[in-house]
C-alpha cells in the first residue's frame, strides 16, 4: 500500500513540475499576457480529486515555488494558492458533480480569487499593472480547464492516484 501512495505523490508533484515548466516557458508577446495560471489550474484539480492528500500546505508550497521560480514577491502566489485551495476544499463536493462547462465558470471564478490577491498584494507595494495583465489568465484557465481535467483525470486513473 504504501507504494501505491508514494507513486501517487510523486505524480501529483510531477503534475505540479510540470506546471511550473509551462509557467517559465517562453510565449510569444501577444500570448503572454493570456498565460493561465498553471499552477492553480493544477492545485483546483488536485484538491477537487484527492482531497485528503492535497491541501492548503501543498498549495502553499506550490506557491511558494512559483514566486521562486517567478523572482516575484515572495509569499503572494503562496497566500493566493493557500487561499485558493481552502475554497476549494470547501466547495470541491459540490463542484465535482457539475458538468465541465459549469466547472469552467466556477473555475474562472477561483481564479479570479487568485488575481485579486495578486492585486491587492501588487496594490501594498505600489506595483502598477494593466489591467489585461490581470483579468485575460483567468479567461484562458477557464477555457482550458475541461481539457486539462480530461488529461489529469486520465494521468490520475492511470497511475492509481488515490
């Protein structure tokens, strides 16, 4: 059994690694600014498919990890991650029995979250953004999320994730 949860975990922190590639990976100008936030894309599934082994603290972490990875203000992508997987957890029996394009509007909703910690945050430093820096990631999330739970629910049932 417990090669089954480790497999598990280290699936769970591949899919997480992955994300962070997809975060730094060079984007055309115009692309740039529509990035979805991999990261919280990949900790909405996670905490909707395995709770009990996905959390605050991994969301946390990951967050941490992206502000490392981003040379950003350490802890914002941590508190927003933190704050995101909490709504989650709190939400995530009710969000898994909806429809994809439910989930969608949902998820366009929770990462909306994420950006208005990212502004308030921005705001407490007196680091301006445009505005389309803002709210175009979680449009582009939104639009992908059906395909992204399609895939990560295949990884998931593939390895066991459990």
């Amino acid at each position: 059994m417990s090669e089954l949860a480790g497999r598990g975990r280290l699936v769970i922190v591949v899919t997480i690694l992955v994300a962070y590639v997809l975060v730094i990976l060079p984007l055309p100008a115009w692309a740039q600014l529509a990035r979805p936030e991999w990261v919280a894309l990949v900790i909405i599934y996670w905490c909707m498919a395995v709770p009990q082994r996905v959390g605050v603290g991994v969301a946390w972490l990951a967050g941490l990890g992206q502000d490392a990875l981003q040379a950003g203000l350490l802890g914002q992508q941590a508190l927003a991650f933190a704050l995101l997987a909490f709504v989650v957890l709190k939400l995530h029996q009710r969000v898994r029995v909806y429809p994809l394009g439910q989930q969608a509007l949902i998820v366009l909703a929770l990462l909306s979250l994420v950006t208005l910690v990212q502004i308030w945050t921005n705001g407490l430093i007196d680091r301006p953004m445009s505005i389309h820096s803002y709210w175009l990631p979680p449009l582009a999330g939104m639009l992908l999320w059906p395909w992204l739970v399609v895939l990560l629910r295949a990884v998931r049932r593939y390895y066991g994730v459990r």
